[in-house]
C-alpha cells in the first residue's frame, strides 16, 4: 500500500474518532429550554394584536378586482407558448421482428421536445 493511501486512511480515522466524542458529557440542548408550547404561547403573546384579527369583509364585489383572474392578467397573455407543430406519422402495416403482424397506425408528436415560453413583447399575437 502506497503512503499517500496510509495517510488518507489514517487521517480519514481520526477525522471520525474526533467528530464522534464532540459531544460526549455535553447536550447541544439546554437542559432549561422551554417547551415547544411555551414558545409558541411567547410568540402569540409578542405578535402585533392587529395581525389577530379576522380581514374585514369586502363591501361590494368590486373589491375584489384585484384578486380575481381576468385576461389581461393571465400568465399565458405574458409569457405565450411558442409555436411547437405537431406532426402525424402513419406507421404502414409491417411484421415485427418476430414475424407477427401489425397493423396500420397513427401517432402524434410535437416537433420540439419541450415546450418554450415568450417573454413579453417578444412574440406578436394576432
């Protein structure tokens, strides 16, 4: 065995003899630590009061305007797919390698592999 092996295995071992007596005798958590209860009891008690309140209901629908889907705030306006064709291919009745019939059939792809995205304003929609 080379040196240069014996080094790394032995500085590989006390490497790990070392990280497994880090914490011998020593908890990495405080024995006085507060519950997962009163943390989250603390918290409640330290947040704004405003925060706790329900949300006042809207008064008419029109409100609600700026929540609601519409077209001309549609992801697909902004960002249009980009043209893909899709091409039909006609496989002819043949014998598989085996010498079994099989019929005629169609089948569907699309020309690119993954569909791409337009950034704004960089394809014209007509």
């Amino acid at each position: 065995m080379s040196t240069l092996i014996r080094v790394g295995l032995i500085s590989a071992a006390l490497s790990l003899v070392s990280c497994s007596g880090a914490f011998k005798g020593h908890s990495p958590i405080p024995g006085n630590a507060n519950t997962i209860e009163q943390i989250y009891n603390q918290h409640q008690a330290n947040t704004n009061p405003i925060f706790q309140q329900p949300a006042p209901a809207p008064a008419s629908d029109t409100e609600l305007w700026g929540y609601t889907r519409q077209v001309n705030n549609e992801l697909s306006v902004h960002f249009p797919r980009l043209p893909n064709p899709t091409i039909i291919l006609y496989v002819f009745p043949h014998l598989s390698l085996e010498g079994n019939p099989v019929p005629g059939y169609s089948t569907v792809f699309q020309m690119y592999e993954k569909v791409e995205y337009a950034l704004p304003g960089e394809l014209l929609m007509q």
